[in-house]
C-alpha cells in the first residue's frame, strides 16, 4: 500500500485530519482553513481517501438523487457516490463511506480511472459529507451572507433572490463592515456556550471565503418590499426560517434531528428578525440601529 499523504484542517473548531492517496495541493480558500504543523492524534474527524474500484452498489437501497450525487444505505453505513452532474468526462468518480452513528470516520475511494477528477484539495471537499460532520458537533451550515460589524456577526439569509449579497454589500459600503462569506456560515456554540458564526471553505458564486469566527449578534431574515419594516420574529417562526436555510442530510434522521435541535437553540438564544426592505442605505440605517439598541 503506498504510503498516504497527511492534511490537518480546522473548520468551526472542528480537528479534521484528512490522508490523501497522493500529495494534493489545498487550493484558493482551503489554505485559509489549514491547521498547519502535524495532524493531531485527537482529532474529532478522520477521513481517508484512496483510490481504487468504487463500492458495489448491489444490495443497496438508493435514499436520495441529484444531479451531482446519489446517496444508498446498506444496514450498516451510508454510500455518497458523487458525480460531476453531466454525461462528460468523469461521471461518477468518487464514493464517501460512513457507518451509522459513526460520524468521526470517513473513508472515500476515487475511481483509480478518475483521479483527474480530484486534483486538490478542494475537490476532497466537494466529496466529504460536511453538513453530516457539522451537526455531529452541533454546528449547522446556513444558506447566508455572513458579515461582521463592530466584532459582531450579521447573517443575512432567506430564499434565492431576496438581496442577501446586496445588503451585505451595502453594509460593507456604508459602514465598514466585512463580507467573511458571501453564501453560507456554520453557526455553533464555543466552550463558553456563546454562539459564534464561523467561516466555511465553501462560498458559492460569491468568491468571497474568509476564515472567521465571532460572536452572532443577529440573524435577519430578508423579504424584499417598497418600504423598510423590521420585526422580531418568535421563537417558533425564527426556527422555521432558519431550519429553511439549512444544509442538511434529511434522509439520515439522526443528522436532521441534530439540525432541528440546533436550529431550535438558535432561534431561542439569538435575535432573528424579519427585514422587508428596499435596496439602499435606509435598510441599513434601521437594522443597525436595532442591533445596537438590543445589545
């Protein structure tokens, strides 16, 4: 067996080392959640990706299908076969194993074939379960544009459309505020019990991935109108908001009933807001005047 390469990653205060078949450069953002130095030997997630023959899938029940990804169960793990979402070069060209309840280990093949179809370490990502890994240290992955304002985190989130990246921009322009990610934010608790926002190596078109960690001071959840109103939501419809945005295995009961449960924490314990708002510095003006009163 050749010998494998070893990766240390720290994302949302999770130790994740990783061991590659092969030397595999981090690439763009990933190098922003390097841990450098040796893999610790307590990490909180271990993952090994080799290459060879991809699992059989007979005997398996198929549990999930998208473009990019077919999910299959056996009475013991769960199989993510990944494919690049069209008939053309690769299609399907990797295989992630995880056992029930067993969600500090990973094993992933890549089809000895296909190996051109992983060639970084971002590519290792796109075949890693992270939402899966997330809620097993309760964090969740939220569909948002993450900022920080005055060492305080702002998540704009809600439907496709309805303005995140531009309010978070407007916040940037107006008062000085950082865009850490322009498309999701893990949230989760420190040792403290505080909620944080964390950075996540995934940003979506936004190109924007910062490896950033802070206090949440809100979450507000966009709708687009003629004029500005702002609202506290309840505990209830701020749980249904944010359990909307989420990134999760809904086919794997036990991940999705950590989400729920996470999810239900956030919305209890962080102030969520509807903004129904226009698209100029006004929105701005009275959301940060509402964060700065509940401080």
């Amino acid at each position: 067996m050749a010998k494998m390469t070893k990766n240390h990653f720290q994302i949302a205060d999770i130790s994740i080392n990783i061991d590659t078949w092969c030397e595999l450069p981090p690439h763009g953002w990933l190098e922003k959640f390097c841990a450098g130095g040796e893999q610790k030997n307590n990490a909180d997630i271990l993952v090994s990706v080799d290459i060879g023959t991809l699992p059989s899938k007979d005997g398996l029940e198929c549990v999930f299908e998208s473009p990019k990804m077919r999910v299959y169960n056996d009475k013991e793990s769960t199989y993510r076969f990944y494919t690049d979402g069209m008939e053309s070069e690769f299609g399907e060209y990797a295989c992630t194993r995880y056992a029930f309840n067993e969600y500090g280990r990973y094993f992933s093949t890549v089809h000895k074939d296909k190996a051109d179809a992983v060639p970084t370490m971002k590519y290792v990502l796109d075949i890693l379960p992270i939402d899966t890994m997330m809620t097993a240290y309760e964090r969740v992955i939220l569909h948002s544009s993450y900022i920080v304002h005055n060492g305080g985190a702002v998540l704009f989130t809600g439907p496709s459309g309805m303005g995140k990246s531009t309010q978070a921009m407007l916040w940037q322009q107006h008062v000085g505020a950082e865009i850490i990610n322009g498309d999701r934010a893990v949230l989760g608790k420190n040792e403290h019990g505080q909620w944080m926002a964390y950075g996540l190596p995934y940003c979506g078109s936004s190109k924007i991935c910062e490896n950033v960690t802070v206090p949440v001071r809100a979450i507000v959840v966009l709708k687009q109108s003629k004029e500005n109103t702002l609202v506290r939501l309840s505990h209830s419809a701020a749980f249904r908001s944010i359990y909307s945005e989420l990134t999760v295995s809904k086919w794997d009961m036990v991940c999705m009933n950590r989400a729920i449960d996470t999810a239900m924490g956030i919305a209890c314990e962080v102030p969520v807001y509807l903004l129904s708002c226009v698209k100029d510095i006004s929105a701005v003006e009275l959301l940060k005047k509402e964060i700065e009163r509940a401080k």
